[in-house]
C-alpha cells in the first residue's frame, strides 16, 4: 500500500530505536548523497546513538505501522533547535514529492505546537539543509518564523593544480588549527560576527560563550561533517599572538571536503586574508583527494557571497533558516 492510500500516526519518536528507523535514514542517506553530495551516514550513526538512548525529543510518522519520516529538536536552556525533519516517497506513491511534503508538515505541526508550549520557551531556530526553499517556508512564516534563505555553494577542485598565492604582511602568520585555539577561536568569532545577519539566525555567535558551543560541536561531533584540523587553518598577529582570521573544514564525503566556517576580525578585512584562506583550503583538500569543496552562506550576506563567487563557487542548493523569538509576539 502507498503513502497515499492511509494517513499516517505520529508518535513519540523515544519510542522507537535507530533499528526501526534504519529503513527511513537509508532513504534520506541517500537523498543527501544525490543532491548535496554529502555522505549523512556518519551523521546518522550519531543521530542512532540518540535513538538508541530514547531520549531526543521528536516524532515518527508511521504507516502501517512502519516509520515512513521522522523529527528531532534539542533544548538548550531557553532555545531550542529544530535539527531535522525527513519523509521518505514510498514506490507507488505520487511521483512528485506532495506526499511526502505532507508527512512533513504533519511533523511539522506536532513539534511546533510541542514547542510553543514548553514552558520559558524564548527562541526557536531551524536550519534544515535537506529541505530546499520552498518545500515548508510558508508552513514556518505561518507559525510566526522570520525566514533567512541560505545557500549550499560548491566549487570543483578538478583541473589545474591550485596553489596558495601566499602574499601576508610581515606582521602576520599562517598556521594550521591546534587545539589550544579553541578558546581564541570563541573570541574571534563573538568579534566577527558581532551585529552581523548570521548572530541573527544563530544566537551562539553572539557571546564568546555560545561561539565557544559552536566549536565544541564542530571539531568534536560528526554533525557537519568530520572535522579535518589539517586543513583547517587560523592567522595570527606575530606580535601579539592574537588570531585575527581562522576557516574551519571537514570531510563530508570521500569526494567532498566542507568550509565550516571562515572569519575575519573586522579590524583585518579587505587585505585578502579570507581569499588566501580559501586558497589554503581548496589545496589541502587537493592534497587529500577531494574532487569538490562546498560551503552553505546566508543570500543577505552579500559580501561573503560575492567572494566566494570570485573564488568559483556556484550555488547548488536554496534552503532556509527559520527563526521564531518570542519576544515579537509578547
Ligand atoms: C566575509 C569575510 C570572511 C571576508 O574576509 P576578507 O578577509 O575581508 O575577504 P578578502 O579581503 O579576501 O576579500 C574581500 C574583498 O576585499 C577585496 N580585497 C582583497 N584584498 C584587498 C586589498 N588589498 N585592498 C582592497 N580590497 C581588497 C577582495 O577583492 C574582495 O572584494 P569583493 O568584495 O569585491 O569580492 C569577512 O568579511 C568576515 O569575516 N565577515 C564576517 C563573518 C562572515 O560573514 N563569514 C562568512 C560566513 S559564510
């Protein structure tokens, strides 16, 4: 029987286990190889570690009393993040994706209504790179979320050899990522990103604290990819030892590396230090092997996007960020 021929229940997703989900992140393991060129396995044996605990809040569609999608979101504090929601287009089903975007909206449905009324419930943000723009925005703006469109940029490392043009100052040095740059890595970003549109979509650029949670979980989980410290570079002022530009980058797939972040102190913009940092990248990638390197970048962010169009990146994928803050509406 198809999707189409039964509506679908939506339980507790703590009651189920990454096994009977497998069907489910297999499909959607799949999906994100074909259209992102990103290998979700490693983030989906994460995601089945959380199952397994049965304690990430969320829920499952199911028909026939098989998972066909699934939901989670995280708290933390006041905030919480919608990490995912997925359907898979069952064989026989409409060959257009309705049906399944109607599953999704079901989810959708259930983990709002959880969310808006969790108590001291002050944020929510969602950044669900699976789902193209267009797929749920009108269902998010209807719930009262402001919409950012994002972009999945991708630049081939095919053809010629790329090599550093490697022109700094004399007062600055290059340097691969060491783990004691953590913590200057926190401050740098808080300062970056310090009244910019990203600290808009993601909170924890605002404070050296939530930077510093950002890290953690790019260098030490699998989330977006497996971080690659032998890549990821930072560029200090000799003198006084401060970082003033970092880019941070890990394997998304055995074809594809991944720029996680990338940011200049504004005190050191338009010399060509983030230009030099994506050379840097592109060739260490090269080094490793990868055919292709990508990044995702908020549309509003017009200079980043100009710069990285000027390094031959071209746009792969729309999705949006979506942000509710509850203090529009009291
Ligand atoms: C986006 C960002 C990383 C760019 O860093 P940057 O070091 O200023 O970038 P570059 O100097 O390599 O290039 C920026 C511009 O300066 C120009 N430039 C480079 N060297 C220059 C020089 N010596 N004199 C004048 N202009 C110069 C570049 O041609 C480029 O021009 P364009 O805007 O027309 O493309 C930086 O603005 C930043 O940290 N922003 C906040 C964080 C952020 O948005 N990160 C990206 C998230 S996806």
């Amino acid at each position: 029987m198809s999707i189409s021929q039964s509506t679908p229940e939506i339980l507790d997703l703590r009651h189920f286990s990454s096994r009977e989900l497998a069907a489910v992140l297999d499909v959607e393991s799949t999906y994100w190889l074909k259209h992102l060129h990103w290998d979700y396995r490693t983030s989906a044996r994460l995601l089945n570690q959380y199952l397994d605990s049965h304690s990430l809040p969320g829920y499952v569609a199911t028909q026939e009393g098989k998972p066909v999608g699934y939901s989670y979101f995280v708290y933390e504090e006041s905030k919480a993040v919608l990490g995912n929601v997925f359907a898979k287009m069952e064989e026989g089903g409409d060959g257009d994706g309705r049906e399944k975007r109607q599953i999704e909206s079901r989810l959708l449905k259930h983990v709002f209504e959880t969310l808006f009324s969790s108590p001291g419930m002050e944020r929510i943000e969602a950044q669900m790179l699976v789902q193209a723009t267009g797929a749920h925005t009108r269902q998010f703006e209807e719930a009262g979320f402001k919409i950012h469109p994002r972009l999945l940029m991708v630049r081939s490392l095919r053809g010629p050899r790329v090599v550093p043009v490697v022109k700094l100052p004399a007062d600055l040095e290059l340097r691969g990522w060491r783990d004691e740059d953590l913590h200057p890595a926190g401050r740098l970003i808080a300062e970056a990103y310090n009244g910019h549109l990203d600290s808009v979509i993601n909170n924890q650029y605002r404070t050296i604290h939530g930077a510093l949670r950002f890290l953690h979980n790019i260098v030490r989980y699998p989330g977006c990819g497996v971080f690659t410290p032998n890549v990821s570079q930072v560029i200090v002022e000799r003198t006084s030892r401060e970082l003033v530009a970092m880019l941070l980058c890990s394997r998304i797939s055995s074809e594809s590396g991944h720029i996680t972040q990338i940011c200049v102190h504004p005190d050191y913009r338009r010399r060509g230090l983030a230009h030099l940092l994506l050379t840097s990248a592109a060739s260490g990638f090269v080094l490793q092997g990868a055919t292709e390197l990508s990044l995702t970048v908020t549309a509003g962010n017009e200079d980043a996007v100009r710069l990285y169009q000027g390094n031959g990146y071209e746009v792969m994928h729309r999705f949006d960020a979506a942000v509710w803050e509850k203090a529009h509406y009291a």
